[in-house]
C-alpha cells in the first residue's frame, strides 16, 4: 500500500506484478577500483573465470558475469588478490533512457521516497539522471 500511494502521489502508476520485468536481465557485478591493476591482467582473469563481459569506467572496471557464474568470477579475482568495491547480483536493464530537467527531478523525488520505505529493499530502474554537478 506504500508503495502504491508513493506512485500516486510523485505522478507514476505502479503496474502488475512483474509487467517491466522483461525489460531486466539478472547480472553478476563486480567493480574493481583501476589504481594498481592492469586492464588486460584483469579483463583475462575475469573472461577466464567466465566473464561475459568488462567496461573500463573514469576510476573503475565494471566486471558483469551471469549468475551462474558470479561464484567462480568471485573466487579467481580473490586468488588474485583483487579487491572488489562492489560484488553483486542485481538487475540490468536491456536499455536505459537519459532523464533531464523535470523527468530527473521527478524520478530523483521517486527515488528518494521509494528509499525511505522500510519494505522495499532494492529498487531497479532504467533511467539514466544527470550527475549532481551538471
């Protein structure tokens, strides 16, 4: 009912169980901050281990993986001694849309209220918002 009644009132409808789910895939994700490792060494250890797939972010490598293979990614970068800063099953989206002006205010506002509700857990969206110093 939380949830419902903090749609209705940012302006947004919530739909049926699981109607946006196909716009998901389930992803293993790592994020490796870059200073001290080599971008081949660990893109190599990483599609090794069973990767599918590596970006090369302004400070961080993202690692993704499916789910099935999150454990044995997790254990060939430990042996290396990698850390991780972030080391997770979540949700991507297929595609994502840049949110300006009101839509990201609103989305941010959506956000922010959906956070502050003590059942939900986690929250996926597909919507890109600007970084706080543009």
């Amino acid at each position: 009912a939380d949830v419902r009644h903090a749609f209705s009132k940012q302006g947004g409808n919530l739909g049926e169980s699981g109607c946006v789910g196909w716009m998901f895939k389930s992803k293993g994700v790592f994020v490796i901050d870059k200073e001290g490792h080599d971008e081949d060494e660990v893109t190599m250890l990483a599609l090794e281990a069973g990767a599918e797939d590596l970006k090369s972010e302004d400070d961080v490598f993202e690692i993704y993986t499916t789910p099935e293979d999150f454990d044995a990614v997790e254990a060939a970068l430990a042996d290396a001694g990698i850390e991780t800063e972030v080391a997770k099953i979540t949700m991507i989206p297929d595609t994502t849309i840049e949110l300006t002006g009101d839509d990201a205010v609103k989305m941010q506002k959506m956000l922010d209220v959906l956070d502050d509700l003590d059942d939900v857990q986690n929250v996926y969206h597909n919507g890109i918002l600007p970084d706080d110093e543009e």
